[in-house]
C-alpha cells in the first residue's frame, strides 16, 4: 500500500477535492509505523495463517474420533 504525506496542510475544497498546500511525498513507512510488504512476504503470511488454521482443525477432527465426546 503506498500512502502520501502532504509536507503542509491538507484542505478540502467545496465540491470535494483534497487539495495539500505543501508538496507530496511518499511515505516510506505502511499503517502501524510498519514497513510495507511486498506481495510475496504477503502470501506467505497468508499462507503461515491457512497452515495454522488447517492443522488446529485437524487436531479437532481427531480428537473427537478418538475420544467422542
């Protein structure tokens, strides 16, 4: 996600447009003060997430025919 910092103030004109006083600058930084993420470290935390997900669920299928119950 690339996010633009305005160096002065941000306005609002009245039909809607945004306009910075200032110059724009890309932020180097993503949400949370957090460096962005290229979409392979992206997929990869997805796929670390599915992983977790598929294996709490199987520990709980096989609990349950072990011990029904």
């Amino acid at each position: 996600m690339e996010m633009i910092v305005c160096s002065g103030q941000w306005q609002q004109a009245q039909d809607g447009a945004v306009y910075c006083l200032g110059t724009l600058e890309m932020a180097s930084v993503g949400p949370f003060g957090l460096p962005a993420l290229t979409y392979g470290e992206a997929n990869a935390i997805l796929g670390a997430v599915a992983l977790l997900f598929a294996s709490v669920w199987g520990v709980r299928v096989l609990a349950r025919v072990i011990r029904p119950y």
